[in-house]
C-alpha cells in the first residue's frame, strides 16, 4: 500500500513539477516540500547504495512563496547530491536538516559526500531567499537555503 501511495504522490508532484501553470503564491511548508522530495527520490538514493538523513526542526514557520518553484529547488539539490556521489568509493551519504537560522528564517541543508556541481539560486532569489555553498571535509558539500516567512521577494 505505502508503495501504491508514494508512486501516485510521485506521478501527482512530477506532472506538477513540469506543467506549465500560473505561479501560485501561498504559505508553504518547507519541511513537508522535503519529506515529498525525499520520497520521490528514494528509488535514485537506494539505487547507489546511499544513505539517506533527515533531521527536520518541529517549530519550522511556514513560508510565503509558490510551492512548485520550490519543490524544484529541493528536487535540484537533492539531485545534484545524488548525482555527486554516483562513482564516489566509500561512504555515500545525503543529509537534508531544516532549522531556523539567525533571522528566523527557515534554513534547509543539502550536504552529501561527493563532487560538486553547479546550481541555479534564481528560483530562491525571486522568493526572496538565499542559496549558497560550503565544503564538507574530506570531500563534498553542503547547499543552504533560507526563505523569508512573509513576501518579501523581488518582483
């Protein structure tokens, strides 16, 4: 049944992902964006013998944006994770935490074991986030991402 189900929320967010539609701003919660992305990628991460971490903060606001755009970031980073570690010998591991940062922003972390490759923040900035990098040692790296809780983005 569990596998009946997250197949038809997996067809339900990927037709979504890719129709076009009109942008449709609302409050979003960012740590049930997660749990949907990491459900529709599980298949990809048990394919290359990864280890898949989540540590998400109860008490995460909600945030002001369109749902889809952001669950293409999440899609992305999730992604380029998987795909840094595809060839990587040793330990494989994706860690997505969410936490409130300094500003009371909802901070997201993406942080793997393998080999970089570049990402667009442009979806972020128009929410009126921001994504930036950091390394991991030995290897990898970790994407954080803040969004503000009410509009603040560029238009």
């Amino acid at each position: 049944m569990r596998i009946v189900k997250d197949g038809t929320r997996a067809v339900g967010i990927i037709s979504l992902l890719f129709k076009e539609r009109t942008p449709e701003r609302g409050l979003v919660d960012v740590k049930e964006v997660i749990r949907e992305m990491i459900v529709l990628l599980r298949s990809e991460s048990t394919r290359y013998n990864m280890s898949v971490r989540t540590e998400l903060a109860a008490d995460l606001p909600q945030v002001m944006g369109d749902r889809v755009p952001l669950q293409q970031v999440m899609m992305k980073l999730i992604i380029n994770s998987i795909d840094a570690m595809k060839d990587v010998d040793g330990t494989r591991e994706l860690a997505v935490e969410s936490q409130r940062a300094e500003s009371e922003q909802p901070m997201v972390s993406v942080s793997d074991t393998g080999v970089r490759l570049p990402i667009s923040g442009s979806i972020v900035e128009s929410h009126g986030g921001r994504l930036w990098a950091a390394n991991n040692f030995p290897r990898g790296a970790s994407f954080y991402l803040t969004l503000p809780t009410k509009f603040e983005a560029h238009e």
